[in-house]
C-alpha cells in the first residue's frame, strides 16, 4: 500500500493528494497517517507546496465526508435501520450503535464532530449518524472542516520536518499498517461471529 501510496502522490501531486484523502474517508484501509506526512515529505522536498497540500489534503477528507453525510440523510433514520437491522451484523454495525452514535451527536453535535475527526475510524463513521441526526449543514461542515483541517496540518507538517528521516520512519510504518490491518480484519470478524451467534 505505501508504494501505491507514495506513486499517486509523486505522480499525481496536489490532485493525487485530494484523491486519497477523499478516498481515504470512502474507504478507511487507506490511512491518513500515510498519506498526509508523505504529501509533507514531498514538500520539503521542493515537489509541491505544504500550504497547498494541507488545503487540498483538508478539500479532500470534507468532501469525502460530506459523501457519507448527504447519503445518510437522503436516506433517512428509518431506511437506514431497516437496512442495518438486516445486514447490520456484516458491516459490524447495529441499531444499538446507530442510537448511541446519534444520541451523541444531539447532544454534543459540533464538540463530537470536531473531536470524531482527530479519532481512527470514526472520523469516516461519524458522518452516517450526523445525516441521520439531522445536524444541520452548516455545523456539520464546518466542524468537519475545522476538525480535518487540524488533524491533515499536524500530519503534513510532521512529514515536512521529517524531511530525510521520512524514509527511515517509512520503512518502519509499512509493516506497521499490515499489523493495523489484520487486526481490523480480526475485529470485523469477531463481531461478525458474535453477532450471528445472538441470531
């Protein structure tokens, strides 16, 4: 995944950095703690601008976001149940976490989306339970855009000031994401089995 990774964003720039991070809050394998340090390595590098990575890293994830959120509202609460309550113990999810997830979201609704956007794996599945909660537009907007836009700037800047050392870390993270991996495969699996024995 690192060398995918490091060709997209040598290759494709600014536009490849957007396209990853929008992926990125698509499809959460791709991780953010990746791409954003090495967008800042190939900064300091003199291959993009930081500023611009940052923006275009920042444009990316809340559009990514934002694809999440409109589908959960066009949706609706009661669809989406109906949906979860079917095939919710393959996607690791149940109506119990839907309600908790929005019960949250009612009451802490800018706190949680500012705090969900600096936390691995929630910063994607926040998004569904604030379109079903109906948090309005703007506050999730702009909270996912204030959140993403830390979390993206403290990964960018770490991969600029690592500048040479990037490639001693990089060699250290890969094994590390296929250790994160297998076991988000594990956790998948465990609550897919848990949740067919209460069936």
């Amino acid at each position: 995944m690192i060398e995918w990774v490091t060709g997209v964003v040598e290759s494709a720039g600014l536009p490849g950095v957007f396209a990853l991070m929008f992926l990125e809050n698509l499809f959460p394998p791709i991780p953010s703690e990746l791409i954003m340090p090495l967008a800042g390595f190939v900064a300091a590098e003199g291959g993009m601008s930081l500023v611009l990575a940052i923006i275009c890293g920042t444009a990316g994830s809340v559009v990514g976001n934002g694809v999440w959120y409109e589908v959960a509202r066009r949706i609706g609460s009661t669809r989406i149940r109906r949906l979860v309550g079917r095939y919710g113990r393959w996607l690791a999810v149940s109506t119990e976490d839907l309600d908790k997830a929005e019960d949250k979201l009612r009451r802490h609704g800018p706190v949680a989306l500012f705090f969900g956007r600096l936390l691995p794996a929630v910063r994607t599945l926040i998004s569904i339970p604030a379109g079903l909660a109906g948090i309005p537009r703007a506050v999730f907007y702009l909270w996912t855009l204030v959140g993403s836009a830390l979390w993206v700037t403290v990964l960018t800047v770490a991969g600029y000031l690592l500048r040479d050392q990037y490639k001693k870390v990089e060699g250290a993270i890969e094994p590390l994401s296929y250790v994160v991996l297998a076991g988000l495969i594990g956790a998948y699996l465990w609550h897919v089995v848990r949740a067919r024995r209460r069936a």
